[in-house]
C-alpha cells in the first residue's frame, strides 16, 4: 500500500513555507510550527502556527478533503 503525503502550504508576501508530511509525522510538524513562530528570524507567527496547527490535525479526519481553501491576503484559509 502507497504512503500517503500530505502538503501544506504558506505564502506571506514573498516568503513560502511548504511542508510535505505522512500521518507519522504530524506531530513533528507541529513541533516544527512551534519552532518557527518563536524564532525571530523568521515572519513565521504564532498565529500561523495555531492555523497550521488546526489544519494539520484536520488532515487527520475525513471531512478535511470536502473544504476549499481560498486565498485571503497573504494566507490561505479554509471556507
């Protein structure tokens, strides 16, 4: 049985995040979402990652796949 992957991503202005991941590692990810949004370095903000937080964790369910995403300024959300 093929792996399944999944992709998020974020545009912020110029910037783009794009993380590709499997159900065994979401966790990481979201300890990566962490990571980012307390380096200053980065635009990665602690609002991205509670989006992204959410958004993975959806993934994770079955109702994920029927949402849109439409572009809202510089993110992109679901409707």
């Amino acid at each position: 049985m093929p792996r399944e992957v999944n992709i998020l991503a974020l545009i912020k202005g110029d910037e783009r995040y794009v993380f590709v991941y499997d159900s065994a590692s979401r966790e990481q990810l979201i300890d990566l979402f962490r990571e980012y949004a307390a380096n200053p370095a980065l635009s990665f903000s602690w609002l991205d990652a509670a989006v992204l937080t959410e958004r993975v964790r959806r993934q994770g369910t079955s109702d994920w796949r029927t949402r849109r995403f439409l572009p809202t300024g510089d993110r992109f959300w679901a409707s």
